[in-house]
C-alpha cells in the first residue's frame, strides 16, 4: 500500500487556513485544485499548538508526521498594534517561523510553503512591486517587526535549500478578503472592517462613514482564490524564490469601489459618506503577477463583485460566530 501524504496547515483556523480547507473539501477528488488519493489534509490552529515553543512545534510534527507544510501562522495585527508592539510582533514571528522551518527540516518534511506580506517590501520602492525587490531597502516603519521576520523567512528558504537541499519556498499574497476573515472594527483590514461598519450602521439606521476619500487603489484577492494557488503551489512550484500571488495590476479596485459594492451588497439604504479629513495612506502600491500568470497558464479570478458578495453573505449569515471584536455587538 502506498504511503500516505500528510498535508500540515498551520494556522488552519483563520482567513486563507479556511479557504484552503474549503477548496480541499469541494474541488473533484484528483482534479488540479483539488484533494489527492491517499493525501490527508490537517489544519491546526493556535489552540493545538504555540509555535513560539520548540517542543510543542515538535509534538505536532511527530503527532502527524507531516510530507508537506502549508504555513500559515503568524502573529498578526493591526497598523495601530503593528506600531505599538514592534518587538513582540518581530519577536514572536521569528519564533514561529523558525520553529516550523527548522521542525520541517529535522522531519524531513517534503515541501514547505510559507505565506510572506507585500509588508516585506521596501517602503521606498519603484512599482509594480515584483520578486526581486523584497530586500532592496528598508520595509515601512509601522510594519518594522512583522515586515523583517517575514523577509527572514525567505533569507532562511534559501539557507535551508543550499546547505541541506530543502524544498523550502514562500508565496506573497496582496490584500486577501473572504468569510472567515477577521471583521473586528479596531483590528480589521479594508473590507472586513468596511463590512461589518456598513451592517452595523444598517442594523443601528445610523450613517455609514467611510475614512479618506475612497480614492487609494488596491489589489484584492478572494481568499478562494488564493487557496487553489496555494494547492497549485504545492503541486507544481518547486521553484525556492517567493511568487506573488494576486490579480493583475490592471484589476485595482479603488476603496469607493469596495465601498460603494459594499453599500449594495449589504443592501444599506441610509446616509453614506466620505470623512477626508482622515489620512488615506498610500495612494496605490501595485504587485506585479506577471511571473505567476508566467507558471500558470490560464487561471480564471472569481470577479470582485461576485466575492464580495459571496463575502458580505456570510458575514450576515454567521455573524454571531464571526471574528467581530468585543465592542459590536
């Protein structure tokens, strides 16, 4: 009987650990996204095992005896905790990834795929942003913790592959969005936080007031989509240097676009409005998925309407078990 291949994905529970199990569960038995014959897939989440910690990171290994690792854990947070906690986030991040990368190594683990941040690249950086510039400056000051153990990661694939031959590599996704993510109003990205502000000022029939003028422009990739390139990933890319994983420049969304989709999906029909006196951040910070599209071939992104939609719908349907943050209910 042929030996069983042990897929391990770590941070299982959260936004992309769930889109991949979703994909996994759904997409025909064999197919290019989909679950393998005698392949069993494992997410774990921070609850099983504290990744900061050598030994509990070595238990989990020897529990499942992983071929191959998605990993996904990481201490994430907010710019307002990004800046206010910049040790513990730089800290805390080397800790889990060390621990998974050298745990892989020592069990032989197959393939290992870590998921990085377009954080990791250099503040002052000519766009679109692509492979070769993640360590040709300094990352921004507020993601200064989080950014630099990211880019580690990629140091450290590299070391692994040249001095023992692991089949290390990193993916870098631009802004992810999809049920499951984390829609705390204090804690949120873009679009969730956008989401649940919109419902809430239905639900309470107060105004809906956006922050900046809606006119930043962004990538986003639905989280279902990103989990089939992280399955093609593990199928097929055997390549040690990072690949961005996103739409293409042409596909920028500005934050009215979201807004606006947003106000119709939620079916808001009160006072909505921009507040400019608050920052904008960045204007547009465009990813280049040229060598992605390059690998491929032909790979059909479910249009933004259509996942925000899927998006808003279940955030509506499981709001009492959504990540919503204390203050909202």
């Amino acid at each position: 009987m042929a030996q069983e291949n042990v897929v391990l994905v770590t941070g299982g529970s959260g936004l992309v650990g769930k889109a991949i199990q979703h994909i996994i569960e759904t997409e025909p038995l064999g197919s290019r996204f989909g679950k393998k014959e005698n392949e069993r897939w494992i997410f774990v989440g921070s609850s099983e095992a504290d990744l900061r910690d050598p030994g509990q990171t070595q238990r989990l290994y020897e529990k499942y005896k992983p071929t191959d690792v998605i990993h996904l854990a990481a201490l994430v947070g907010g710019l307002f905790k990004n800046m206010k906690y910049k040790l513990t986030f730089l800290r805390d991040n080397i800790l889990i990834n060390d621990n998974v990368l050298h745990t892989s190594y020592t069990h032989q683990t197959r393939k290992l795929i870590s998921c990085l941040s377009t954080c990791v690249f250099p503040d002052k950086v000519e766009y679109p942003l692509d492979e070769t510039k993640i360590h040709s400056g300094p990352p921004h000051e507020s993601n200064f913790g989080y950014a630099h153990a990211k880019r580690m990661v990629d140091v450290q694939n590299h070391a692994y592959k040249e001095e023992f031959g692991c089949a290390f590599t990193s993916a870098i996704p631009t802004n992810v969005f999809g049920p499951h993510d984390n829609f705390d109003l204090e804690d949120s990205h873009v679009i969730p936080g956008l989401i649940h502000k919109c419902y809430l000022a239905k639900r309470n029939n107060t105004p809906f007031v956006v922050s900046g003028t809606g006119k930043p422009l962004r990538q986003f990739i639905y989280s279902y989509d990103l989990a089939k390139l992280f399955i093609w990933m593990l199928r097929e890319y055997n390549d040690v240097e990072p690949l961005i994983l996103s739409v293409g420049e042409d596909e920028e969304v500005s934050i009215k676009q979201v807004a606006d989709a947003i106000v119709k999906a939620v079916g808001f029909q009160g006072e909505y409005s921009f507040d400019t006196t608050r920052s904008d951040g960045q204007f547009r910070k465009p990813a280049s998925n040229a060598k992605l599209l390059s690998l491929i071939g032909t790979f059909e992104f479910t249009p933004f309407d259509q996942a925000l939609n899927t998006t808003v719908q279940w955030f509506v349907d499981n709001y009492a078990g959504a990540r919503t943050g204390s203050t909202s209910r």
